[in-house]
C-alpha cells in the first residue's frame, strides 16, 4: 500500500521511517537525473532505428516538395480584375 501512496503523491505512509530520513534531491541532482535519462532514451532511439531512417531524419528538412500548381488565385476567389 506504501508503493501506491509514493507513486501517487500521497507521501510515504505512516510505519516507513526509511522514506523520512532521505533529503529531497535539489534542482542540480534532478537535473544531472533528467539529463542522463534523456541520453539513455537518445541512445535507445538510436539502436532501434536503422541506418535508412536516421539519414532519412537527418535530411527531412532539405527535402525538395515540387511548387504549387496553379498560381495563388482559385476558383472560388472573387475576380478582383474585373471590378465587382
């Protein structure tokens, strides 16, 4: 019952002792934890995608899209050349 009260925020329950006795971590260790866990995920990331894929993202915004067919007016714009 302890392990759902932590991992919902209700706190530690009342008989853990071990749970009091740790500090809260401060903003330096959170952000040392965040950082190796974002290395970890790129590294998995990297291990699941083959070669194909990975050139495949590093190119995607120098992709060539072919121009607009037809201009900027449309059918259904009103004809501003002929006044009405």
């Amino acid at each position: 019952m302890g392990f759902l009260r932590r991992l919902l925020g209700g706190g530690p329950a009342a008989g853990d002792g071990a749970a009091d006795a740790s500090p809260p971590p401060d903003a330096a260790t959170l952000d040392a934890e965040e950082r190796a866990r974002e290395l970890e995920l790129a590294r998995f990331d990297q291990d699941r995608l083959d070669d194909l894929v990975r050139r495949q993202q590093r190119y995607a915004d120098r992709s060539w899209t072919p121009p607009a067919q037809g201009g900027e007016r449309r059918a259904d714009d009103a004809d501003s050349s002929n006044g009405g």
